[in-house]
C-alpha cells in the first residue's frame, strides 16, 4: 500500500474531525478543568493524527503500524477522558454521542488500516 501523503488518508481526515470536536466541546469545561481534563483529552486527540502523521513519513511499514498502534492507544484515552467529563456532568449525552460518533469511525479505521499494510507489506 503505497500512500504519498498522510492528510489523504480518510482516518487521518476523521481524526482531526474529532480533535475539532474535543476543542469545541472542552471549551466549556470549567476553567479549574483548564491544566487538568481539558488539557489531557486534548492532547490525547491530538496525539491520533500526529501519529497517523508521523508513521505514515517513516521509511518503513512496521514504523507506520508501530505508530498507528500509538494512535489507538490515543483513542482509548480520549474516549476514557470524555466518558469522566460526562461522569463530572462536563459533557451532555448529546455532546458525548456526537463525539463518539467520530472517535467509533476512526477506532474502526485504525485496525483496518493496520491490517492493509500488513497484506500490503
């Protein structure tokens, strides 16, 4: 599987959908959450495309998986972090579901991704 550019790469375009999301939604977190959960689950989503980013520039295609792998473990932080934010009533059900939306596209399309490069490799 040869890709030339990561931003053409429809889990990456989903994963900064989502970050878009948890910017938007972390903004009305309490200003004590600023250092605390806002700013956790925010590098956490960030950390998805980065390392879509980034392992797709590696040389190799292990390199890729290895940080798509990386870009997962992201995504299971970002979903915990959102499902405290809820718990602490920072987040609607309506907020939450409209998030999960995104984050169930994207942790459906780390996987698959993963194992194309491996029947590609």
């Amino acid at each position: 599987m040869s890709v030339k550019c990561y931003k053409n790469l429809i889990v990456w375009q989903k994963a900064m959908d989502l970050v878009e999301l948890v910017y938007q939604a972390t903004q009305s977190f309490p200003k004590e959450e600023l250092y605390g959960l806002t700013n956790q689950v925010r590098r956490a989503a960030v950390s998805v495309p980065s390392n879509i980013a980034e392992g797709q520039a590696r040389k190799s295609t292990a390199e890729f998986k290895q940080f798509l792998s990386i870009a997962r473990g992201s995504l299971a932080e970002v979903e915990t972090q959102l499902l405290i934010a809820q718990r602490l009533r920072y987040l609607t059900q309506e907020q939450l579901d409209l998030i999960m939306a995104t984050h169930e596209e994207v942790s459906k399309m780390l996987p698959a991704l993963m194992a194309k490069l491996a029947i590609n490799h």
